[in-house]
C-alpha cells in the first residue's frame, strides 16, 4: 500500500511545482568574448609574459560582445563598467543596454567612448521563456564578469580608395591653416590622394596623381622653394616613371606638377629623404638606390627649388630605408641608411658632402631604420627593423638596437627575438613620459603590429631591451607603413597604418591627458658671422617643456630679410629659411630643420636677418616661436682727416662754399665707413671739443652747420660696403662765439655710424 502511494505523491508534487509561483534562476551564459577575443577574469598586462602580447589590446571603439547562453534566451541586457565592483552587482557606467528582447546572442557596443589603453568589465544577463533571469535583481550573489583591454591606439577612420599596393605616408599643414593633414600614396594601380583636416575629426580626400602619372614609393612633404608652402616630392619605382617628381603647393593644398628631377636607365628608388644638408637654408635631397649601383644620391638645392645633379655615394648595396639627422651633434644632418646587408653611417662634412663613418657587422635586410634616443643622453640611437631576407623561408626576424658613441660609430646593445617581419617603424612620446617610444608595422599577416615604451629604468650596462614590447594589435594584416603624428591636435600621438591590399587607417591615442606645447627659448640668443668660414651662427638657449627634458628637445628656425617680421612675423615671408615642415614614414623623424641643436652654421651672405626659433617635444608637438633676433653688425667708420682754416683757404679747393659769411671758421673731416651687411648708414650723435682735456660739446643749430653730401644732421643715407670704401668728407662751419676757441691743432670731432637697426662705436679724430 506505502509503495503504491510513491508514484501518487510524486505526481501531486510535480503538480505543485508546476503552479508554484516560485521559479528555478537561468544559469549564466558562458564562452564571454569581446570581438572574438577572452582574457582570464581580473586579467592584468603583464609585458614581461609574451604571451600577454598574443593577446594584445581591442582597437575596436564598438566592440562586438558575444555570449553562449545555457538556455533558451528571449533577452538579454549587456552592463560595461570601468569597475569590477560597479559591473558585479549590475551596475554598468559606460553602457547598460537594459533589457532587450532579443534571442541574438551578441550585440555592438554602444556607449560611451572607449579609452585608449584602460580595462573594463563587462557582463551579459539573459532571460529564459519564462521571463526568467539569469541574474535576479534581489541576488545576493555577484554577477559573473570578464574584462577586456583597450589598445594604445583605437581606430578612428578607415580611407577607401587604397585597396592595392600600399606605398607611403606624409604629414603636415598643406592649407596653412594650422591643422596636420596628410598624404597616402599607393602603387598597383598607382594613386596619390592628399586628406585635408577638416577641423573636426574628418579628412576631404583629394586625388594629386593617378595610374598615369606615377607608380610611387616614397614621397616627402618639403618646402623646396621657400615659399612657406609644403610642397611634394614623390619617387617612382617602375617603368615608365622611374623618377623624383615634383608637384608645386600653392599654399591651400592645390598641387601642381612641376616636372622630374632627373631620369634614371631601369633603375628603382625605395627611400627619399631631405635637409637642408649645406645649411644654405634651402631643402635638399637624398636618395636611396634599389638598383644600377646602389648606394645613395645627393641632391643640392639650387636656391629656386630646382636641384643640382645627383651626387653618388655607391656602396653595392640595395638601399630600404635611410634618415637624416645629426649623429654627431656638430649641427649638420648626417646619413644614415638601411640595407639588404651592412647598415651605413655618413657624416657630413660640414658643407653637404659625406664620408662613410661607420658599417655594421650584421649583415641583415634592414627595411625601417629610426633615430630613437633610447638612453636619453643627447645622442641619437637608432633602431633598424628586419625583414625576411631572399630565400629565407623562416617567419620572423630580429631588429636591432644602436646605441650612439657619440664619434659617428654606433654599438649594438640588443636584438629582438624572432618575432616579427618589419617593414615600417615610426617613433615617438606615446605616453607623455618624455622618452622616445615606438611602433611596429609588420610584414606578414601571421604576425601583430606592436607598441614599444621605453623603458625608464634601462641601464647602458644591463644587456636588457631598451624598451618593453608593451602591447600588441589584435590586426592581422600585412601593415606596410606606419607614421606616428598629432592628427587631431591634441598634442597626443596618433598613428596612421598603411594596409597592403586593404583600407589605410587611422588610430587615435586618448590614453593620456592632451599635450600642451613646449615653450620657446627665452635667452642666450646670439648671432656672428665670420669673413673667414663666410658662415653666420645663430645659437640660442634651452626651450622647456611640462614633460620633455631639455636635452630631448628639437628646433625649428625660420629667417627673413624683410624688417617686417620685426613687428608683423606672421604677415611675412620666411624667405632665408621658411620653417615650413613636414614628415614622412622614410624621413625619420620629425624634429625640426635644425634638429636638436642649440647653435646652427649657415654658409649665407652677410646681411641683416630676422629669426625666431620654435621647441619640438618629444611627441612632435611644436611649440610657438621665440621673440624675433636680429642679426646685424654694427656698421664702422674711420675719420682719415681733419682740416681746419679760415673762408679764405677754402674759396680755391672748395668753390661751392664761397657764399658762405667770411665771418665763419670751417673745418673740413674726412671718413670713411663699412658695414658687412651693406646696409645704408648715416652719421649721428656729432660733438666736438677744443682739447684732448675739453669737455665734448654737441653740435647743435646754434654753433655750427653741417654742410656736405646730406644737409641736415643724421639726414640722408649713403651707400656702404662691407670693406672701407672712398672717403666721404663734410664741413663744420662755426659760429662766431666759437671762431677763437677752436682755433688750435687739439680740436677734436667725434660722431656715430648708424643704419636702421644699430649704431657703431664712437669715431673719434686725432
């Protein structure tokens, strides 16, 4: 009877529950991805564990959030927080979507603005059919959460029109209207496009050449002409367009081609880069060969943005990548180039030509070569990315660290582990730390696109990586060329990727509070110039900066001849030197055309300059530019003779002054005068005295004339020259009051040389 009555109050107790309003909690979802990816609950970056780097961080700004639910969903909501805490017991500050009746199990993230560089929480709640959830309001338990972490860099746009051959990058302010824009430049059908700042977070695409006009794979953006405009300059790797050509800016982004800088027989340019490398104050060129002989050529600029013809520096070797920048801190832009083989240093000799300095002993395919101060001492390092040498099948190479010796020779401190197939390496102040980071692009789809900071604590003696490989891309693409630059002016470093066979892209960097400028030098300006070397040196004193030290600093100078830029600098043109600059992922780095110098040679002609100087940091944000310094010698004269006697001495050597009253004493001087700027001059400041004891007197209206060449005091100018010239002479004729007292051999005359923007010492007499 008991065993029958089982069965009974099984299924009254089935009953129960069926219309008990109490229901069972849906059990979780699980397998939490964002875009695909998960990363272990509380997970921290560690940069030390490489396999963290396998993760890397998100660039998505909307992420994809996915989820595996342990029943049938007919809902969900999606809660992502900044705090584990807040995101645990459902509360979610960046985006809670609600409720969403849905049985999609993923959805786009839509809330605030990501950050770059931070981690954040983040967890799902489903419901069942019964409208039940997975996690009730009144639960005393904590939601089941993950995290997930943002890239340094996030993307921002992506630029259609380059789904080819990817070739080269350039940046900088082609309108003149203070915004970074920039140039893309792609081959496979060949295509020029410049991106003009809109102001507010977009670009106008803009084409400049196409298939029929070039096949490119460097290009610069460079004041040739120092017009102050940017102009392009674009070499070309495959027939019928083996060469350098030139497009004209005519100062609101238009470019006009202006013609070939020479032809080459079947031979390909990979690396252009430029300087002012005789410091003439003009752009010149250098070129890196991939073919005929190899090795570099040296462009001089003719002063008129046309160029000399190309001086060769041929070493046998197929010339990547090459940067010009001074090594040696003599203040002159030196070479330094990246093979397939021996990497090269040039140094300058002071006058635009070169001699090889110094040759690795590694033998590598160096495809990026970088100046990256790593040690922060005022030299620069460099750092050459590798890519997989002909015939190689092994994925993945070692770049290297140089540290600079400071006598044009270079150590190698550190090679990487095999893992990436450089093609590009841009660097730059991607934290705001005041050190020289940078990125990677990476040549084979397999591999990720890295980001390196430097490491504070690196000590020359370790044997340690100057830098810690501190995040990765989740982007699996073959990235062809990387640039680091400030596109949406905050100061902050952004980075544009150039993509083979896909869109290029634009990252943002909002991981760190915006850059303010760095300031200018405020002292220490001086100016001098020497007959002898024929050179004018301008130096000047420290600029300074919230984050950049002082020895990390780079300069940008700008030189006028017109008196304008005294009183107007922004309403003239930079006609010495414009101060106009650009960069390009084959340029190097972007520091100025003086570098980090305090002190610049100029081989120009003497003459009255105008010149500001303007502080780069670290994240290659300019600063404003120091007060305007005039260069300008003080002009000389000479007094050669001095003649005294009465009217009558006078009526035959001087026969324009017989009107003169008889009652008048005259005394005759002679001078002459230079002035190396050749500026017009006049006298000024005139005083006599009757002794070698006698007080000096001012000669004034009321005892005596000026009579001569120029009719009023201090009045009209005359020509000098920068050697002493003809003598010139005047007549001082005396009142009567003075007649007795300056007759005697100790009168003496004295005066000052003056043009418009100073006056030389006293010229005295006897």
């Amino acid at each position: 009877m008991e065993k029958k009555l089982y069965p009974i109050l099984l299924s009254l107790l089935a009953v129960i529950l069926l219309v008990s309003p109490f229901t069972w909690a849906m059990s979780p979802p699980t397998n939490l991805l964002v875009d695909g990816m998960v990363k272990p609950t509380n997970f921290i970056f560690d940069p030390e564990i490489q396999d963290n780097l396998n993760d890397g961080g998100l660039e998505n700004p909307n992420p994809t959030f996915s989820w595996v639910p342990t029943g049938n969903q007919t809902a969900y909501r999606i809660i992502v927080g900044d705090s584990s805490f807040n995101v645990e017991i459902g509360i979610g500050n960046m985006w809670d979507s609600t409720k969403i009746e849905s049985i999609n199990t993923s959805a786009i993230y839509e809330g605030d603005p990501l950050e770059s560089n931070k981690v954040y929480y983040w967890s799902v709640i489903t419901w069942d059919e019964n409208d039940t959830p997975s996690f009730p309001e009144d639960s005393s338990e904590k939601l089941y959460y993950e995290n997930f972490q943002m890239n340094h860099f996030i993307k921002a746009l992506e630029f259609d029109g380059h789904s080819n051959d990817m070739a080269a990058f350039a940046a900088g302010d082609i309108n003149n209207n203070s915004l970074t824009d920039f140039i893309v430049a792609s081959y496979g059908p060949g295509r020029i496009y410049a991106y003009i700042n809109q102001g507010d977070g977009t670009f106008h695409q803009q084409l400049i050449a196409d298939e029929t006009q070039t096949y490119p794979e460097a290009l610069l953006l460079i004041d040739t002409n120092n017009n102050g405009n940017l102009d392009l300059v674009v070499t070309n790797v495959k027939s019928p367009h083996e060469q350098i050509d030139i497009y004209l800016n005519d100062g609101f982004g238009n470019f006009t081609y202006s013609g070939k800088l020479s032809d080459y027989t079947s031979v390909a340019s990979k690396a252009l880069s430029a300087a002012d490398l005789n410091r003439d104050g003009y752009m010149d060129l250098v070129e890196g060969m991939s073919g005929g002989t190899y090795g570099i050529q040296v462009y001089i600029n003719k002063k008129d943005g046309s160029f000399e013809q190309p001086v060769a520096y041929a070493n046998g070797k197929k010339v990547n990548d090459l940067t010009l920048i001074d090594f040696n801190n003599d203040s002159y832009p030196d070479i330094l180039i990246g093979c397939n083989g021996s990497n090269q240093l040039y140094l300058n000799k002071g006058d635009g030509t070169f001699e090889l300095s110094w040759t690795s002993d590694e033998e590598d395919n160096t495809y990026a070569i970088t100046p990256v101060d790593f040690n922060s001492d005022g030299l620069w390092d460099f750092i050459e990315g590798n890519y997989v040498k002909s015939g190689e099948s092994e994925v993945g190479c070692t770049d290297r660290y140089y540290k600079n010796n400071g006598d044009g020779t270079f150590d190698l401190v550190y090679s990487t582990d095999k893992l990436d197939a450089t093609l590009a390496i841009s660097a730059g102040d991607i934290n705001l730390d005041g050190k020289l980071d940078y990125v990677t692009g990476n040549g084979k789809s397999s591999e990720k696109n890295r980001v390196y900071l430097n490491d504070i604590f690196y000590n020359d003696n370790s044997n340690s990586s100057p830098f810690n490989p501190y995040m990765a891309s989740t982007f699996f693409t073959e990235v062809y060329r990387t640039l680091l630059f400030d596109l949406t002016g905050d100061g902050r470093m952004d980075l544009l990727r150039g993509i083979e066979g896909a869109n290029d892209i634009l990252l943002i960097n909002n991981s760190v509070e915006p850059n303010t400028p760095p300031s200018p030098p405020r002292d220490n300006f001086s100016s001098h110039y020497s007959k002898t070397t024929a050179k004018l040196k301008l130096s000047w004193g420290d600029g300074s900066d919230a984050h950049t030290p002082a020895n990390q600093l780079a300069y940008n100078i700008r030189i006028s001849t017109n008196p304008d830029a005294r009183t107007s600098p922004e309403s003239v043109k930079w006609n010495v030197v414009s101060g106009a600059i650009g960069t390009s992922d084959h340029a190097g780095s972007f520091w100025g055309n003086i570098g980090r110098s305090t002190y610049v040679y100029l081989s120009i002609p003497p003459q009255t300059y105008f010149w500001q100087v303007q502080s780069i940091d670290t994240s290659k944000k300019q600063g404003e530019w120091s007060d305007v310094q005039i260069y300008n010698t003080p002009p000389e004269g000479n007094i050669s003779s001095l003649v005294q006697g009465d009217l009558a001495s006078h009526f035959q050597t001087e026969p324009e002054l017989k009107y003169l009253e008889s009652s008048r004493f005259l005394t005759n001087i002679s001078f002459s005068i230079r002035d190396l700027e050749a500026n017009d001059c006049f006298l000024t400041e005139f005083e006599y005295s009757t002794s070698s004891t006698a007080d000096w007197m001012g000669i004034d209206d009321d005892s005596a004339s000026l009579m001569g060449d120029w009719p009023d005091r201090g009045g009209d100018y005359f020509q000098a020259s920068d050697e002493w010239g003809e003598n010139y002479s005047f007549v001082w004729q005396t009142s009567e009051s003075l007649r007795e007292g300056l007759k005697s051999d100790s009168v003496r005359i004295r005066f000052k040389v003056s043009d418009i923007h100073g006056a030389s010492s006293i010229v005295t007499s006897g």
